[in-house]
C-alpha cells in the first residue's frame, strides 16, 4: 500500500507539476507545491556541513548540524537564516538528540522527488518551473502555535507576514 501511495505522489508530480500537501487541491495556479492549514510547517533536510554540499544550486535551503543553524545557498556562499544564536537538535520535551536518531537511519542517496520538469540539478525535493513557485505552510505566530517545532522547521507567519525558522532554539522572522 505504501509503495502504491509513494508511486501515486511521484507520478502527480510528474504529470501535473503541481502537488498540495495536507490539502485536497492547489488553489493557486502559480503554485508548484502548497501546504494546507494546522499549524505545521516545513522541515528542511538536515545536513553535516552546508558547506560540504556538492552541487547546491542557489536557493537550495537547509539545517546545518555544524552550527545548528538554517541556511541558504547564493552565489558564492551559505547565508545565514537563524541570526546569531546557535540552535539545538535536542527536543526539549523528550530530552532526545535528534542526530542520534538521525544517525541510526540508513540514508538512500537516490532519493530524489521532483516537482515539474527534472533538470539534473540535485537534491532531495526539487521544484523546477519558470512559472511557478512553493507556497510556504502559512501558520499565524508560530512561535506560539507550533508545540515543539523541530529544528530546520521553516513557515509563512501569517500574524507578522514574514518567513519563520527554527534552528532548534529560537524563532528567527525574515521578509
């Protein structure tokens, strides 16, 4: 059953280039991928380096373990995201370090979904369009409404029309 869920999703994203999550449809036509509603958001993939990343193309985002912060590559190097407090991977409710947990998976490095037309580039989840783009999980005050956000965790605040991140720590707001 899994494997025919996972094929159905695939196989969507190939053919309509449009995918919503946690809802029944995209409402948005310029949209390549739209969350729904309920106070979840987007965890972006942890990583050991961002800088040990190979290939990164620019926009590619994700939560670097060497300094528990979230990232974004540009032209010629990682921004920083989470301001200048360093983050955490230990959940404050259960006390568990999450690369413990991370660390006894067996990583699959042909993982790989793509949304609208594969150009190569890598990645775990790429969105590729010249007309479309991904719509955030749009949470209002998310530093109040999310209970336990997981470091890397990235959300539209809808309260203060900015872009949310969690590096395990603290809230960091971006416009």
């Amino acid at each position: 059953m899994k494997s025919l869920l996972i094929t159905a999703f695939l196989v969507s994203g190939y053919a309509f280039a449009q995918v919503a999550i946690g809802k029944t449809n995209i409402t948005n036509n310029s949209v390549s991928l739209e969350f729904g509603s309920g106070n979840k958001g987007f965890i972006l993939p942890w990583v050991t380096s961002a800088g040990s990343v190979s290939g990164a193309a620019n926009g590619t985002m994700v939560y670097d373990l060497s300094d528990h912060k979230v990232k974004v590559k540009y032209t010629s190097n990682w921004k920083d995201l989470s301001i200048d407090n360093t983050g955490t991977t230990i959940d404050p409710v259960t006390n568990i370090d999450g690369i413990n947990i991370q660390n006894n998976l067996t990583e699959k490095m042909t993982a790989k979904t793509n949304i609208g037309t594969p150009s190569g580039t890598a990645g775990i989840l790429v969105l590729e369009a010249t007309d479309k783009a991904m719509i955030l999980p749009k949470v209002a005050k998310p530093q109040l409404n999310i209970i336990n956000p997981s470091p890397g965790m990235i959300v539209y605040d809808t309260h203060l029309k900015l872009v949310a991140v969690f590096n395990g720590k603290v809230w960091t707001f971006w416009n």
